[in-house]
C-alpha cells in the first residue's frame, strides 16, 4: 500500500452534492485554500486535501488509491460496486456514513401519455440510463427482460430522439422529467450524498486524521437535527406543559428571580422538531417559545 501523510478526499467539482460536502468539512474545523485551477483544496489547518472532480470518477479515485474518501452519491457508489463485483468479483468500495443531504431517487420513467401497469410493462423495451448496473439488477429483481441503452448524459431526451422508449435516471424535484414530458414510474434507488472508502486502516497519518474526522462527522451529524427550545410556563401548568414536550427531550428547569410562580425552561429536542410540536407545547400553557440551532455538542 501506498504511503502518504496527508488524507485526500475527493468531492464532486460543481453540481448537487459539492456545496454542501464542503461546507460539511468546514462544520468538521477544516479550512482549505483552493489553487488557482480550482481542482485541489489544500488543507490549512489539518493534514487532509481535497481533488475536486466529477462526481462519476470519485469510486474509481478511490478503489485506485489516488484518493482515500469521497463525498458521493449513493446511487454513483453503488453502480461503480456493481461493476466492479461485475468485472473482478469483489469490490472494496463502501460507504462509512449516510450523509443526510443531497436526497434523490433513481426512477424509471416513461412518455407521459403512457400507461405503467408494473415492471412488465418494461418487459423487452428499450430502457436508456446511466445506470446500467443498478438498471439490470432491478430488471433481474423483477424477472424482466428488456434492452439497456447506456448513455453518459442527456438520458432524459432519449425518448423523445427514438434511441430509447423508457428512461431510468434520477429524479430529485422532478423538473427534467416535466420538463421532457416524462412521469416518474417507480423508484430502483433512494440515494443520498454518503462518505465512502475503500479502507480504514492506514499504517501512516492518514490514520490519525482519518478518526479526528469521523469523530467530528458524527459530531456534527449528532447535532444537524438538535434544537435548544426556550420556554415560559407558570409553575402551575407546568406539568401539562412538560407532559407536551418530546419524550426523549433533555429538560432543564430554572427558576425566574422577580417570578415566583413562572419557570424556564431550556429543553434539547433531537430529530424532527417541527411547527406542529412547538404548536402543542404553546398550547399546553408555554410562552416566550424560542428555537435555537445547535451548533456543537459535547456530551
Ligand atoms: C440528474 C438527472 C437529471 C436531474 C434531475 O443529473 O440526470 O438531469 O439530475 O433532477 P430534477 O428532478 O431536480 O430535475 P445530475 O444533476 O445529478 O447530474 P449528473 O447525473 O450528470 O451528475
Ligand atoms: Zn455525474
């Protein structure tokens, strides 16, 4: 294996996931200074760089060793696993961690005008992707013979250009396939940005640095749904008030100088919190509600 002192993390260049795998390595306390050709990041105050590339090379720059972690779209990890397995039977490549951003789906769709009665209904079509793995392991799946036409791009006007009758590719808000007069039929994938790898284990720095950087990733993927509420509630309701609160909430009560019979609350909400609970807390008898980012935690 080769050795390097310095971690390189591939991220997608420009597109879907590259603004925020960028600024998930910023919440991590890393700071990079970019090169003027803007394809490498240099790590300032850590011992890890960043290749900026596009998003289709990234398992490759890492089963080939020339990076050792990619910020990545499921559904590019998962086809380059299947490939792989494919060509040499096995592959190294897996995701360490679900991101939680840059959600989408790999959807087979069709001509608007026409009727989708289920997977045979793709039975011997032509079926246009850039997914030509994922695609067959579907068909497969569902015991369904049909052609793949793989495409590197422009999957979405192969319909309407006759080179295919279907397409399968992704779908995040919908848009492309309105916009080509294409409806989504079923999704094969739900996919998000993940971190992914080939290894783990380094015998040089890369080690080190490797588990400083996963243990503030999970640091602050811990803390991207957590909320400090702040609240009022006079001492009298405050059980109701508490009984409104969300069952796993970490409740700290304080009492007010001047007011006797009012308390404050801060309670830490994980997960979800959303206007319908802070709703029913106000309802309860709470005022003065507040919600608050967390920014770190450290237990
Ligand atoms: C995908 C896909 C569509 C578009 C769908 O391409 O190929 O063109 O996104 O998104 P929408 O449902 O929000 O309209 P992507 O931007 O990921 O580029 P790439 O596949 O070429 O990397
Ligand atoms: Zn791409």
């Amino acid at each position: 294996m080769k050795t390097r002192d310095r971690l390189r993390i591939a991220v997608q260049k420009s597109g879907r996931l590259s603004e925020a795998s960028q600024s998930l390595l910023q919440q991590c306390g890393l700071d990079f200074r970019q090169s003027r050709d803007k394809l490498f990041c240099f790590g300032e105050t850590h011992p890890v760089d960043l290749l900026l590339v596009r998003d289709d090379d990234i398992p490759g720059l890492i089963a080939d060793g020339v990076c050792d972690l990619g910020f990545v779209g499921l559904n590019v990890l998962e086809e380059q696993q299947l490939e792989q397995i494919a060509q040499a039977g096995s592959s190294r490549l897996h995701s360490l961690r679900r991101l939680g951003y840059g959600g989408c789906r790999l959807s087979i769709a069709l001509p608007q005008e026409e009727v989708f009665a289920g997977p045979e209904s793709l039975r011997g079509r032509r079926i246009a992707t850039s997914y030509p793995r994922l695609l067959a392991r579907y068909l497969s799946d569902q015991r369904v013979t049909a052609e793949i036409v793989v495409l590197s791009g422009s999957v979405e006007i192969a319909p309407r250009l006759g080179s295919a009758d279907v397409i399968c590719d992704l779908v995040s808000s919908g848009a492309t396939l309105v916009a080509n007069q294409l409806k989504e039929a079923v999704a094969i994938l739900q996919s998000e940005a993940v971190l992914a790898a080939a290894t783990t284990v380094f015998l040089d720095a890369r080690q080190p640095m490797l588990e400083l950087l996963l243990r503030r990733l999970d640091g602050v993927l811990a803390v991207r749904e957590t909320r400090l509420l702040l609240l009022r509630s006079a001492r009298s309701q405050l059980a109701q008030v508490q009984a409104a609160l969300p069952t796993a909430a970490l409740t700290t009560v304080l009492g007010i100088d001047d007011q006797a019979d009012s308390v404050a609350l801060q309670v830490l909400v994980s997960g979800g919190f959303g206007w319908a609970d802070l709703e029913a807390i106000q309802h309860a008898g709470a005022t003065q509600l507040v919600v608050l980012p967390v920014a770190r935690m450290l237990a």
